[in-house]
C-alpha cells in the first residue's frame, strides 16, 4: 500500500503502535482514563497558567517583530520563488484548515456564554454584552493565529530555504543541526502525527455531533452513534475524492466553496437581522477587542480569583491552538512557499482575523440580542448542548431551514477538507516532507481519521482524546520557544547574506565591448544560442576558476544538467558554508520587433545558494563572468566574516 522509497517506516510504525495503544486504553478505560487525563491536565494550567500566558504573548510579539522588521523581507523560499496558491486560494485554504468547523460549533455559543456567565460583570448586562464579545475576538483573533503563524514560518523557512524536511524536526534544526535526521527526529515526527491525528480527531467529532444536531432539527434523524457513524462513512467517501485529487484541486477547490458559503451565510443573517446594530457594534467590539488586548493578554485574574474561569477558557484555548500547531502550522507552510515573511505574516495575522471578527458579530451579538429581547431557550441550548445552539438561532430567521441546510453542508465540507488536510500533514510527516506520495497513502490516512472519531464517538472516549491532547501543548510549548531563538539567529545570518547581495551587473559585465554586449541584447539569443553560452562560455570559465582554487587545496565541484539546462559551481568550505553559482537558461517573451528573427528568446540567470539572482550574464564574455564570479565569491567571504565576528 505505501511507497518504500519515501516512507519513514520508523516513524509510521511508533505512531501506528502508540496509535493503536492509545485507542485500546480510550475505548475500554475511558472514564477512568478521562478523569486521571482531567486531573492532569487541570494540574499543568492550574500551576502553570502562567507560562501558557505569558508563551503565548512572546511568541504572538515575535510574529509581529517578524512582520515589520527587516527580516520581513525574507522569502519563504528561495529568492526567485513565487507563490504556488493565487491570495484568494490563500486565504481560503488556511482558514479551512485552522478554526473553520470550530467557528461555526461556537459562533453563537462562546458570545452567550460570556453574556450569562462573564469573569467579571453582572450577567445579562450591556458591560457582560461587551466584555462578552471582546473575549471573543481575544480566543479567536490575532494571538491564535499568532501561534500558527510562528510554527508555519519556522517549517517554511528552513524548508524551503535550507532545504530540510517539511517535518516538524526541521523546526529543531537551529539548536540539533544534522542530528534531526536520526531518532530524535522521529521522534519529533511521530509526536507532530499524534498530535495532528488527535486534535483533528476531536475536532471532528464535534463537527459530526453538529452535523447530526442539525439532521436532527431539521429531519427528526435521531441524534445516536449509529447515526454518527453513518455519517462518517458517508463523508469520508468525499474525504477520499479529495485526497486522491491532489492538493491543487480537492482542498483548494473546496476550501474557495467553505468561504463562499460562510460569507453567503453571514450576508443572509446580517441582511435577515438588525443591520444597523450589527455594524454599530462591530465597529465597538473593533475597538474594544484592540484598546483592551494588551490588559487581556497578560490578564490571569490573579486578584479576582478566577482560575477556574481562566482554566476553562483562555487557556483551554492557548493549549488546543498550541496542540493544533504542528498540523495546522504545517500545513500553511506548505501552501506559503513563495512569500515573504512580510507578507506572510500580514496574510496569517490580519485577513483571517478580521474575518473571525465579523463572524462572530454577526453571529454573536445577534445572539445576545434574541436574548436580551426573551429568547430564553436559546441561552438554555447554548449552555447545556452547543451543538444545537446554531440551530435554534436560526429559528427566528426568515428562510430558517434553507438557512439550517447551508450550515450543515458548511459543517460537512469544513469536516472534508480539515480531514483531507490532516491526512496530507500525516502523509508527509511520515514521508520525510515529501508530498507527492501516490495518493493511496493520503486516503489510508484519511480513512484512519474517520475510524478513529467513529469509534471515540461510539465509546465515549473523545473527551480523554482531548486532554490528552491538551496535555502535549506544554512539552511543545517549552520546545517552541527554544525553536523560535534558533530561528531568530538563523535569520540574522539569512539577513547578513541577503545585504552582501546587493549588485549592479553593469560592472561586472563591462569587461566586453559594448557595441557586441548591446548587439547581443538587441539580437534576442534564441535556443541555440543559449546553449552555446552555457557550453561554450559558463563550464570553460568553471574549469578555469576551478583550477585556480584547486591550486590553493580547496576542492571544487562542476555539475552540468542539460535537461535543465542548468550550469553550477561549487566551493566546498569545511564546516562553513559552501559557496555556490549557478548559471540556469529560462524561456522569455520576445520583443515585438524581434519577432521576425527569433521564436523563443533566451535568458541565462545567475543563482546563488539562496535563490536566483534576477539578473541576465547572456553574451558576457569569459573574463567578465569569470568577474562576476569572483566578484560573488569575495562577497560570500565577507558573509562568512560577518557571521563568524
């Protein structure tokens, strides 16, 4: 079934049998195992409440560093990488994959929670209403999407920049270097898949538990495991579909219908409802959610005495987008190869956040409000089965049970592409990162998905699924923060190599006469011709540079692939880094006025370690290219010396 070229067995195996460990204790001990898994868990936020908060805060600060700094202008990729997904594919995708079924189990539910039971004001009262709604946005705004962010650009970064696994174990390569490749990077992997599988487990659940409220409402399907199960089933054949149709196709497309449908659902209820209010109280709740974030960040109600409170929200949540983090951080790095760390961190921070908000609004607020004015079973609902809450919001909506169908299918297509895209992130992290494994292996992973929430769902074990789940959050937590120092040292010295780049090819490029340099750019070089320079002029000036450093002891190596049609040299330098120029040929447009003469023109650009360089060598003569050559090398020694100072 599996591919042996890539798979890690090693990884595959521990995770299988702890797996199967794991299932065998939750199915016949789940109560006993559930309440020492509580205890456990209410111990670790209990005395260490604190570290959660103040992580959170440190790493939420860094991405925001991250943003504006002159890092920023760091690609997630090499430097001539573009972006795989077009903004819109972008956005849709990382929001399906990060909270989507979750906003629509606690869109209505989390707000009038708060509004009946706020950590600090009178029940039902304007200041709970909104106190309600700016805890909101906090659980669900910028620092959840914070912690995402920074494990995506630590994967991303080394990735595609160094070249290293897309695993979680490339997050660990700053601080155990080549070390990851043995059994403590499996470990690391076998860890993330757990951590993966059981977060999206649990999460699903839910989602199936919504999904059967909803039938129960609308068509009287009565609300049991059977039911659950053969809902299951039934989705996990669209799972399947997907996964076997890549990621280019099944999450992307689906992803762009889940936002489709979510922004339709939120136009619906705020046309359908008090407009005017809503768009009144998103500007307050804004501004609530922004002037109280820092109080809100750093607050653990240690003079009100509301360590329960805390525990059994704020971080409830810091510790499941913590656990959540290897799966879902994976994931964006994956679909954010291309962009810079600017514009990463803009996209992950802002766009989805800003969505949140909205559609907690929207759905929140008028919640509260068919409260506030006697919708009292609604608050029942909400406080004794939030699955259901949804539902009996919608009743007092024209159109209620179109409306109640289009959550439902939201529910189930949020479940296909979460599921498709936890068994893609389970599929690479035991491939080691590699993502083009035949499409079986996606669907054998998605099928374990839906069979592990079908038989957690039929014995009642999801709940100690979930803290175990949480549970994981703080040895990940303390290993993220020493992830992020060797990240934040590594792009300094990315940054230093990035500033001794800066290049005027004018120069370099004056050693031939510029009546035949302009003649070749006029003349638009065509196949032949480019690759006549790259025999004929780049490999004889390799071998003459070669000869001279072999002269001085250092060992030299030349690779020429003319498939891809790509020239290289390379300088190997010990224990520091090798310096490397390549010279590669790429197809262009042709000028108008050159059509008549040539087809297809030419262009011969230079790449370095880090990417390509964007600028054009065709028709340098051999002692001009031999000095730009010379030129990079000096400028690599003076990286070297940089670092090393």
């Amino acid at each position: 079934m599996f591919s042996l070229k890539k798979m890690n067995h090693t990884v595959f195996g521990i995770t299988f049998s702890i797996l199967i460990l794991v299932l065998t204790v939750a199915i016949f001990s789940s109560s006993t195992i559930t309440i020492t898994l509580k205890s456990i868990q209410s111990w670790i936020t209990s005395y260490f409440g604190w570290f959660y908060v103040l992580s959170a805060t440190i790493i939420f600060f860094t991405i925001v560093y991250l943003g504006v700094s002159r890092f920023g202008d760091i690609k997630l990729g090499p430097d001539h990488s573009k972006p795989d997904f077009s903004n819109t594919a972008w956005f849709a995708m990382l929001f399906s994959a990060g909270m989507g079924i979750g906003l629509l189990f606690f869109g209505v539910g989390e707000p009038l929670m708060h509004y009946l039971s706020p950590p600090s004001a009178t029940p039902k009262s304007a200041l709970a209403a909104r106190q309600a709604m700016h805890l909101t946005f906090f659980h669900w705004g910028f620092t959840a999407w914070g912690i995402y962010a920074i494990v995506a650009i630590l994967l991303a970064f080394f990735s595609f920049r160094y070249k290293l696994p897309l695993t979680l174990r490339s997050a660990f390569y700053p601080i155990l270097g080549d070390r990851i490749y043995g059994f403590f990077g499996d470990i690391v992997d076998v860890f993330a898949v757990l951590a993966t599988l059981f977060g999206v487990t649990t999460s699903l659940g839910y989602g199936i538990l919504q999904i059967n409220s909803g039938l129960n409402y609308l068509f009287g399907l009565p609300v049991n495991a059977l039911v659950q199960g053969l809902l299951i089933a039934f989705i996990m054949v669209f799972v399947i579909l997907s996964a076997m149709s890549g990621l280019n196709r099944g999450i992307k497309y689906i992803s762009a219908a889940n936002i489709f449908l979510a922004i339709l659902l939120m136009i619906l209820i705020l046309l359908f409802g008090n407009t005017s209010m809503l768009f009144k109280v998103f500007v307050q709740n804004v501004g609530s959610y922004l002037s109280s974030f820092v109080h809100d960040t750093f607050n653990l109600y240690a003079y009100q005495q509301k360590d329960k409170w805390l525990g059994g929200w704020t971080l409830l949540y810091w510790t499941w987008w913590l656990s959540w983090s290897p799966f879902v951080g994976l994931f964006i790095a994956r679909i954010s190869r291309g962009r810079t760390i600017r514009e990463f961190v803009l996209g992950v921070l802002l766009v989805p956040t800003i969505f949140t908000c909205i559609w907690m609004t929207v759905f929140g607020n008028s919640a509260i409000d068919m409260v506030h004015n006697g919708f009292t079973r609604l608050a029942e609902v909400a406080t004794s089965d939030v699955s259901l809450a949804l539902f009996v919001f919608l009743e007092k909506f024209p159109f209620s049970s179109v409306l109640s169908l289009l959550a439902v299918l939201m529910v189930f297509l949020f479940f296909v592409t979460s599921a498709d895209s936890a068994s893609y992130v389970i599929d690479m992290l035991c491939s080691n990162g590699y993502d083009k494994t035949p499409a079986r292996q996606k669907v054998f992973w998605g099928i374990t998905i839906g069979f592990v929430t079908a038989a957690l769902l039929y014995t009642g074990g999801l709940a100690a699924l979930q803290a175990m789940t949480m549970i994981s959050a703080f040895p990940l937590t303390v290993a993220l923060l020493g992830c992020m120092y060797g990240l934040l040292k590594s792009l300094r010295i990315d940054h230093a190599k990035k500033e001794s780049q800066s290049y005027s090819p004018v120069q370099a490029s004056s050693a031939k006469g510029w009546e035949e340099r302009l003649n070749t750019i006029i003349d638009c070089p065509d196949a032949r011709d480019a690759k006549d320079f790259l025999t004929q002029t780049v490999l004889i000036v390799f071998e003459k540079i070669a000869q001279q450093f072999k002269q001085r002891g250092l060992d030299t190596k030349i690779t020429y692939d003319q498939k891809k049609k790509y020239a290289q040299f390379s300088v190997e330098l010990g224990e520091e880094m090798d310096f490397i120029y390549g010279v590669r040929l790429f197809e262009t447009d042709v000028p108008d006025y050159a059509r008549r003469m040539v087809d297809i023109a030419f262009r011969a650009e230079v790449f370095l370690r880090e990417g390509g360089q964007d600028y054009d060598v065709i028709g340098w003569s051999q002692d001009a290219l031999i000095n730009d050559v010379v030129e990079q090398y000096g400028r690599h020694m003076h990286f070297l010396y940089k670092i090393r100072s």
